[in-house]
C-alpha cells in the first residue's frame, strides 16, 4: 500500500509539473506573439499618421530616419508592387511584393497580415501591411522565436527546474505517504473503537469489532470445550488418541502418552514405533477398524483403532488403548487354579477310590481294613480342607464382604489364634509368644481371623523343635499398625519368596504332605490383606527364620 500511495502523488506530482510546463510555455508565447502583433500594428499607424503629415518629397527621407530607429524591418511598396525602401536590404535588388499575403490584402482591404516560420532557425516572422493615403503600402515585418524556439531556448532551465520540482515532489510524497500509511500501520486490531483516525475508516472499525468480538466468543466457547474434553480425557485411565487424516496426531491424553511415551504434536510414527500400535493406526487411516493386543513396559494392552469417515479425501482415526493387565492376570491365574484344583483334587479322591474299592472287592485282609479306612478319613479330610480354602479364596475375591467391615481387636485376634494352635505348637515343641499393646482395626473378622491363624499355623508347621514364634502389634510413626509373625524355623531361599503367595504354590512339597498343607494359606493371607487395603511383606534366610509383616490403615474415628 505504501508503495503504491507514493507512486500516486509521485505520478501526480510530475504529471502536474509537465501540464504546468507545457501550458506555461504556450501561453508565454501566445502574450508574446500577441503583444509582439500589435506592437507592429502601432506601430504601421504611427508612421501611416507621420507619412500624412510630411510632403511627398520628404517621405523617402521620413522612411529612412524611422528605419534606422526601429528595431523592426519597414519596407515601403508601391502601388504597384515596386520596392521603394527597406531597412534591411537593398530595394532595387528585391523583387515585386505585390504577391506577398499581407501585401496583396492590403491593397484590397486596406490592411493585412500574415505569418511565415523559419523550421531552420525556429523563428516566426510576423507581417502587417497598411495601405497608405497616396495607395502605397507600409509593411512592417518582426521576427520572434517559434513554439519551439522557444521550448529549444528554455530547455536546460526547464529540466533544472523539472529535476528539483520532482525532488522535491518526491520528498513530499514520501513524507505524505508516511503520514497517510501511519494510521493504518498503527491501528489497535485488537480494540478497534479506541483508535483515533480518519473518519472514513469508522465503518470498517466498527466491523471489525463486531469481527473481533464474535473471534472472542468462538474461540472462549473453543477453549471450554477443549478444556472440557481434556479434563474429562486426563482423567481416563485409557488412553486416547486422535489423529488427522495425514496422521498427524491431534490430541493425547495423559494416560495415552504415559503408555506410548513417544513425541505428540508430530506424525503418528512419532508416538510409537511398536508394530501392533503401527498396524492398528495405519488401517484406521486406510479406513478400516483393527484391535490388536500390544505389550509395553511389563504390561499389556488393548489396541482398538477406528476411523472417522468424512467428505474429503483420506481418514481420520481414533485410538482406544486399554489396559488389560490384571485381566489377563486374572486369566491366566483362573486357568492355572482350575488346572491346580483339578490336580489337588483328583490326588485325595484317587487315593480314596482306591482304597474304597480294595476293600468294597474284598481284596484287602482284615487286618489292613482299619488302616485303609484311616487312610480314606484323612484323604477326606484333607479334600474338605482343601475346598474349605478354594471357597475362603472365592470369598475373598469378592467385594461384597467390605461392606460387613467393623472395628476388630486384633490384640485379642491374635492371642484367641494361638491359643487355638497352642496344642499343635505343644506337639512341635514350638513355644508361641504375643506382645504388643491393644490395636484396632476397622475389617471382617472371619477373614483377618483366618490370615492370622495361616501366618502362624505356617510359622509351627515349618519351625524348628525347641523352635519360637513371635506374635507382635505395635503402631509406626506413621500412625499405621503392623502385625509381625516370626518364627526360628527352616526359613525360605530367596529365589522363592516371589512366589510363595501364589497359589497352589509349595517351596518343599514333601514337607507340605508330611503337615497336610493344600498350598493355599498363604494366598489366603495375601487375598486377605488386599481385601484391607493392607500391605503384605515377607523375609527369610534359610535356617534362621522368616518373618511376615502385615501394614494396616489406621482405624478412622469421627
């Protein structure tokens, strides 16, 4: 815009100066040749009344007094044509004038003029010839510079002129251009009213705002969405991802980002190089919806892709990721659990099948039936044992029982479980031992009932004789209470105290036959403690000891 306001004056400005020069020019030689006209006129009249006023005989001599004075050139004809003076040149040299135009009008009409230019010296003469009294003829000749003449004469000063004109009408024009630009360079786009400029531009302000404030409220109504969706999406667990239809990813959430840790705002190869998460994105942008199952960082997820179809060409595409872990977990835990039931079951009913059918076909000797009968009873008692623990088990992966949660003394718990193991302590040669003040607990006192009397029937099963336990309550800095189970027994290698709360799980299986153990105690315990938000940990060193330590919540009073 500046460019082309200065081109205009500029453009103007010159355009001005050359009319101005053109027309200056033409008029000074117009009042030139006009004034240079009736100049030779008055002067025909003078000397016509002075011609009157002398004899005949003096007006040779009044002609040459007059042509020596002027500065025009007089020529004095004869009726006939006949030159009788010249002050410029010789009279009986020149030849007849009566043909010349103002010479031949002024012997008919009394008076003439004419006009011949010279194209080699750029100059015009001008002639006026008058008829005088005795019918000879004046004729009065004066030379002036042509148009061009006098356009050749001011030619150098013309261009002076001309360049300083537009120097100056280039200074000018920049200077105008500037302060016609600068209140547009200046306006507040932003606050459009509160400019002070020209008047013109109101309407174009007042649209502007109207502009502004529509911007304003569509971006504000942008940016709460926006806002909305990226609270309710930070809040997912899932992850969630959405790409344009290039595959540029548009928005991530949290939880997205965590599990693909890669570079949003980027390509989609950016996020992630995994090859399912690639598989599903790039048929998503095909147009086609693919789930595919990925592992990351120890954990597994569902991969769910979709596309979004729309008008132009190509598609978007959303990405659903779900963490499917403990799921999968679970699976497999429920697979390997029916696989082990099915094991720890068909052992018991086998043998009591066995036997019951030696002794129904008559096969065993009288002696031997009380010794059969007695190995059918403990066979039974140990498969009722074992589904009394699968039912404790199923009980305690329900959620239900929290709401059956009340205050439990675990001090008077404690001291009931092992006064109910005393005697198979007594029978061991173990010596059980509590200590600790009174805690209570906010729980189902069935269950935390059983993970005590597992924690402590494991720590006499697998002790020493002459061996201890330790039973002890006491409250943490942290205002937490921890309930430890010690013992002085055979102790656990480190390679199994990862597993030992699995189920079905048995570091020595011959010493879990020798004490009736189902391998399911401690992953009652452990299902226990989940049950109470409570936090579950075990040492050992073999030979010396393990000691199992259960962290509860504080009980919350109003």
């Amino acid at each position: 815009m500046t460019k082309r306001v200065f081109q205009s004056i500029f453009l103007c400005a010159a355009v001005t100066l050359i009319l101005t020069a053109v027309f200056t020019t033409l008029f000074q030689y117009r009042t030139a040749r006009e004034n240079l006209q009736t100049q030779i006129e008055e002067e025909a009249t003078y000397i016509s009344e002075a011609f009157d006023t002398v004899e005949s005989g003096a007006r040779a001599s009044l002609f040459d007094r007059i042509g020596k004075i002027s500065q025009n050139r007089i020529t004095w004809i004869s009726e006939n044509g006949e030159v009788l003076y010249d002050n410029r040149a010789d009279a009986d040299n020149m030849d007849n004038h009566l043909s010349r135009p103002e010479v031949s009008e002024a012997a008919s009409d009394g008076a003439g003029e004419s006009e011949r230019d010279s194209a080699t010296r750029k100059t015009e003469t001008l002639y006026y010839a008058l008829r005088l009294s005795d019918g000879s003829l004046l004729r009065i000749a004066a030379e002036s510079a042509s148009l061009w003449g006098v356009l050749a004469s001011t030619y150098s000063p013309l261009l002076l002129i001309a360049a300083v004109v537009l120097l100056l009408a280039g200074f000018i024009a920049f200077v105008l251009t500037r302060a016609i630009v600068r209140p547009f360079n200046t306006l507040d786009l932003k606050h459009p009213l509160e400019n002070k400029t020209y008047d013109e531009l109101s309407p174009l302000l007042r649209r502007l705002d109207k502009q502004n404030q529509e911007s304003h409220e569509q971006v504000r109504l942008l940016t709460a969405r926006q806002e909305e969706f990226d609270l309710i999406t930070s809040g997912m667990q899932e992850g969630l991802v959405i790409f344009s239809k290039d595959g540029t990813v548009l928005s991530a959430n949290a939880a997205a980002r965590a599990i693909l840790s890669g570079e949003t705002g980027g390509s989609y190869l950016q996020l992630c190089r995994e090859k399912h998460y690639l598989s599903v994105v790039e048929s998503a942008l095909a147009g086609k919806a693919k789930t595919k199952k990925m592992k990351q960082g120890g954990r597994v997820y569902t991969l769910t892709a979709t596309p979004v179809q729309n008008s132009l060409a190509g598609n978007a595409a959303v990405l659903f990721i779900v963490d499917i872990t403990d799921s999968e977990l679970s699976e497999k835990m429920r697979r390997e659990f029916s696989a082990n039931v099915s094991h720890e079951l068909k052992t018991p009913l086998t043998s009591i099948l066995g036997y019951a059918e030696i002794i129904g076909n008559g096969l065993a000797e009288e002696s031997d039936i009380p010794k059969f009968a007695d190995r059918i009873h403990k066979e039974a008692a140990r498969l009722l044992t074992l589904i009394e623990d699968i039912i404790k088990l199923s009980q305690l992966d329900e959620d239900e029982l929290r709401a059956e949660f009340v205050p439990v003394k675990l001090s008077e718990l404690c001291q009931s479980v092992l006064q109910e193991l005393s005697q198979k302590a007594e029978k061991a040669g173990v010596t059980l031992h509590f200590s600790g003040d009174e805690q209570t607990v906010s729980g189902f006192e069935p269950s935390l009932y059983e993970m005590i009397y597992n924690l402590c029937d494991n720590a006499i099963a697998y002790n020493k004789p002459g061996g201890r336990v330790n039973v002890s309550l006491e409250k943490t800095p942290e205002n937490k209470i921890r309930l430890s189970v010690r013992d002085t027994g055979i102790g656990i290698a480190e390679e199994h105290l990862g597993r030992v709360f699995e189920r079905f799980y048995r570091v020595d299986k011959s010493h879990s036959k020798e004490t009736g153990g189902t391998g399911l105690g401690l992953s009652i315990v452990k299902h226990a403690a989940l049950m109470h938000d409570a936090e579950l940990s075990i040492e050992s060193t073999p030979q010396v000891g393990t000691t199992v330590q259960i962290l509860f919540k504080p009980l919350k009073t109003n």
